[in-house]
C-alpha cells in the first residue's frame, strides 16, 4: 500500500484486534511521495500503526524498487509467522573421553568438474498474454514500449500483438531495447528474430523459510486510484515473485496463499481464497487475471481498515 487511506475507520485500530486474535501483521509500504516529508512520516506512522512494530514494516521509495526486497519480504512473512521455539535446555556435563588416535588421512581426490545447467526455452521466446496489455512487458513489471527509457528496466517480453523479439539489443534511437515485432520478418534489419532456446533453466525457488506448521497467508493488495496502472502492474510483479520464495506444494507444512484487492469500502475482491492458492502455478495464474480497480471504479479509494477486517 502507499498508506493514502481515507480513513473513515482508523486502520490500526481494527488491525490491532486482528493481532489479540493471534493474526500476523507485516507491511510492505511504497513511500513515493518525493520529497514531502510530513507525507512520509504520517506514511510511516500508518504503517507502524497497521503492524505494531516498525520492525515488521518494508519500505521502498517506488514501485520499480519492490523487486529490491522480494527476498526480505518472505524471509519476514516466515519469521513472524513462526511459532516462538522453546528454550533450549543446559546440556548435561560429560565425562571427558580417553583420546583416541588419528586416522590415517585418505588419500585427495580430484574435486570433478561442475555439471552444465541445463538449458531450455527463454522468456522472451513466448509473448507474455497478459489481459488488456498491448505493450511489451519490462523487468519491473510495467508495460511500456520504452521499458529503458521510461525506467522500468530491460524488455521482458513482448506482448501477442507483437510477438517476436528481435536479436539486436538496440531499437530505433530511443532507450528501447529488443524491437518486439508481429513477425520475424520485420527483424531483418535488427539481427533477425532473438534466438528462443538455449537459456539456462532457472534455479528452483529457494523458500525463503522452512516453517515448521502449516501457514494461512493472505496478501491484502492496495488498488486504489493512488495506485495507478503501472504501480498496480509492478505490484503485481513482485507478489507473483514473493511466492515463489514461499513453501508451496510441500506438503503437511505447506503454505496457502490467498490474494484479496481493496479499494473502496465494500469492493473488496478475492482473487484466490486460501482453499485454491496451494500450487505457485494456481497463485501466478489468479494473479496475472487480476485487474486493478481503477479500469471499473472511477477514482478507487483506498479503505485500509474495512479491507483488514474483511
């Protein structure tokens, strides 16, 4: 959220409730207010307010920056989530043992050579498909056709309009790179169709935790009007990424994840309830459908408390 809530109820007072019910509360707030300074301190003192601990609070200054704490951001979900361990007891005193003598060594053996990671398709070899989007799909998570010059990163993917990249990482004289084109053809003057194969296979996501208990995870995304379209785009981004550092599809100690859009006071939708978010597959699926509000609400504004308590 950018903590522009209008407050018809105080969000920290319902919040608070939620916490002495056992509800874990962590924020992820977009500052984006320049160089306003009370902006940011009443931005920061909502957020503590929502929480009850500046230590459960992630900031950034943009959008653009929430790929920055992605890792941070699941490594605290996880944390506060956790049950508090037991204290671990004294150990017991051992009588000192009788030496022993040393081994002989083995001898060394030449440490082999690391494994080439598999390759397959590349990203940029299928258009990205998403509703509404024209416009090829940048890093952050915007669309724009000027990914570089607009600041939202390297080119991503292009959209089905469009579908081919060209292999010349220039086009034209502004900041874009990789021409996206409706056929291959159009790429003969800029290196040709991007080859689509031979990339490395990515890692498969890393938890960012190993909980011990099951974890109910409900992600309450800000879709007001003070959003906008590309900060809901980018917003959405990094959710799709967090989920991928959680402990999906493992079994008894699984997460589900379920995503909830607010914006004026009764308009809240669930993308996914927690009885469907088992599988990344299913969370990445129910978050690339989603729509901001602001394309059927005129001017969403942004009823915090009454998002919390639903």
């Amino acid at each position: 959220t950018d903590c522009q809530s209008n407050r018809v109820r105080d969000p920290a007072n319902v919040s608070a409730l939620a916490r002495q019910k056992g509800i874990e509360v962590v924020a992820v707030g977009i500052k984006n207010y320049g160089d306003d300074e009370v902006m940011k301190k009443h931005f920061f003192d909502e957020l503590v307010g929502i929480v009850g601990h500046k230590g459960r609070i992630l900031t950034v200054d943009t959008f653009a920056e929430l790929a920055s704490i992605v890792t941070n951001t699941s490594t605290m979900v996880c944390k506060y989530a956790e049950p508090t361990p037991k204290p671990t007891p004294l150990p017991t005193a051992m009588p000192t043992p009788a030496p022993t003598h040393k081994p002989t060594p083995l001898p060394t053996v030449p440490t082999p050579a690391p494994t080439p990671k598999p390759t397959g398709p590349c990203l940029w070899a299928s258009p990205h498909n998403m509703p509404d989007r024209q416009e090829p799909m940048c890093e952050d998570g915007a669309f724009a056709w000027d990914c570089v010059g607009d600041g939202h990163g390297n080119r991503l993917q292009c959209s089905s309009s469009h579908p081919v990249m060209c292999a010349s990482p220039k086009c034209g004289a502004s900041g874009k790179n990789y021409c996206c084109e409706a056929n291959a053809g159009n790429c003969a003057n800029a290196g040709g169709a991007r080859p689509g194969t031979g990339c490395p296979l990515p890692d498969p996501p890393v938890p960012g935790c190993a909980p011990s208990v099951p974890l109910d995870l409900v992600f309450l995304l800000d879709s007001s009007g003070s959003i906008g379209k590309k900060g809901f785009d980018q917003s959405r981004m990094f959710l799709k990424t967090v989920a991928k550092y959680l402990p999906l599809d493992r079994g008894n100690v699984s997460t589900q994840v379920a995503v909830v859009q607010f914006s004026d006071m009764g308009k809240e939708s669930v993308e996914i309830p927690l009885a469907d978010g088992l599988s990344f597959k299913k969370v990445e699926a129910a978050v690339n459908a989603m729509k901001w509000h602001g394309t059927f609400i005129n001017d969403p504004m942004t009823h915090t408390a009454e998002a919390i308590e639903y």
